[in-house]
C-alpha cells in the first residue's frame, strides 16, 4: 500500500464518483476491480426507495464495459416492481454517456417462515479470521495502490489459493465511499468477484449472490450464497478455447458476514473432461 494513499474506494464528484486508486484491478492500470462498483451498485440497489422490512434477497451484476479510474462516474436505480412482500430494482453505472455495469436486485419481506428440513443448525461455522494467513498473492507494482490488498484484506482459512478449492474471509480496509461505514450488502459485493481469483479460474463477466438466511436477529452472523456463472465469453466460445471433448466448469462461491468481513469458498473454474464434443 503506498503512504498517503486513497481514504475510500470512491470519492464523490458533484452527484456521481470517481474511482481512485484503491479500486484499481489486476488486469489492467486504468481500470478498476469488479468488486468496487458491484459493491457500488449495491449501494444504490439499497437506497433507492427504502421500505422498513425489505431485504436484498439477490443481486446480479452484469460487465458491458471497463469501469475507468479518475473518469466521472455516474449511478442511477429505481424500483421498477414495486410491491408489499416482493420487488425488482434494477441499477446502472455509467461514464462519458457509456452504461458499464448493469445490476438488477430483488428485494423481498422479512419474515417468520418454515424452516427446511436438515438446515435447522444454519451453515457450518468457519474458522475464525485470526486462524487463518493474510494472503498476499499480489504485490502492487510500483507500490501502487490497488483494490486487493490496498482496500481489501483476504485471509485464507482453509485450503489454499490455486489447487482448486479455499475458503478466506474478506475485510474491507477503507471505506467505500468517503465517510461512510459500508453495509453488510456492500461488504458481499465486494467480496463476490474474489471466488473465481481464489481459485484461478477464468475471469467471469457477470456474477450473483444471493441471501440465504435473513431470519437473522441484529449483530449475528448472516450466511450468504454466491453464485456466478462465469460467461465472460458466451459458453460456446469458451468450449472453443478449451478444446473439444472440454466442459467449462461453472465457478461457485459461498460466503457469510462476521464481524465486518466476508468469508468465500471457491471451487475451480477451469475444464474437465467430457464425454461428448462442443462445436
């Protein structure tokens, strides 16, 4: 991290943001990190016509272009189901006229309701952040600043990076955005496009959470689905580049919130055999 870096992820510019260095991805110098703007547009996703009682039950978040650093970025939502117990909110990023990211929400209302057989115990804990080692598998060039590890802190408790399967907890290390403190939606967002890194898989263009229990009393831990189907190409053209006889594997991620972090588990992404050819 270099001194005297960034204080967030993104500081406001006028009625929209700027991406500062601390959002900046591994891919390229002038773009940001997928997690910085899905966290961005579950911002948006939560304030825009709050209801007491509401959550956020599922947020996918579509790429249709890279979001840029230091270039005016601006971000709108609205409801477009409205309802008692069930709604659609939809969300979108853009820059210079260009949409970049769309996302689109359900919300629906909390309540008392059965409970599945077998899940009556909740999802298994993890190990505590403090049992596990701050991975450190990027170092910023240059000393420059970047979203991991610059704003996030990745703490692996099980398994390790690279061979196909691991379990971290994720921590935000700055806020998202100057002088607030970041929601537990947030904190998922940005920790959502990390399964596929953990696991070295490919890189997907479109990725999903969902929330799997919000019956949950103030301040416990709430356990979250990860889902991202992994299509940056279109399955054909990845089953093209994996040869034929090739299955691309669908890369999954399961988290849950505790004290401020995010704990993922990612399976690899990559091709397995198959008993038949793709054209």
């Amino acid at each position: 991290m270099a001194d005297g870096g960034p204080a967030a992820v993104f500081d406001r510019a006028g009625e929209g943001f700027v991406a500062t260095p601390a959002a900046r991805g591994p891919w390229a110098p002038g773009e940001a990190h997928g997690g910085a703007p899905s966290a961005l547009l579950a911002r948006a996703v939560e304030r825009v016509e709050p209801a007491e009682g509401m959550a956020v039950a599922r947020l996918t978040v579509d790429f249709l272009g890279a979001v840029p650093l230091g270039a005016p970025l601006a971000v709108a939502a609205a409801v477009v189901k409205p309802g008692r117990r069930f709604q659609l909110v939809e969300a979108e990023l853009s820059s210079a006229g260009r949409m970049l990211c769309r996302a689109r929400a359900v919300r629906l209302r909390r309540g008392a309701g059965p409970v599945s057989p077998g899940t009556e115990a909740g999802p298994v804990r993890p190990p505590d952040p403090h049992e596990g080692w701050e991975w450190d598998a990027l170092v910023p060039v240059d000393g420059q600043d970047m979203f991991f590890p610059t704003a996030v802190e990745v703490r692996v408790v099980d398994g390790a990076p690279g061979t196909g399967a691991a379990s971290a907890w994720f921590r935000l290390r700055l806020p998202l955005v100057g002088g607030e403190s970041p929601s537990p939606l947030q904190r998922t967002a940005a920790a959502a496009d990390f399964g596929n890194g953990i696991s070295w898989g490919a890189r997907p263009a479109r990725m999903a959470l969902r929330e799997h229990r919000a019956d949950r009393a103030p301040g416990a831990r709430a356990g979250r689905r990860l889902d991202r189907p992994g299509r940056a190409h279109g399955p054909r053209r990845r089953r093209r580049r994996a040869g034929h006889g090739d299955a691309v594997r669908r890369p999954r991620a399961r988290g849950c919130e505790r004290a401020g972090a995010v704990r993922g588990a990612a399976r690899l992404s990559g091709v397995r055999p198959s008993d038949r050819d793709h054209p």
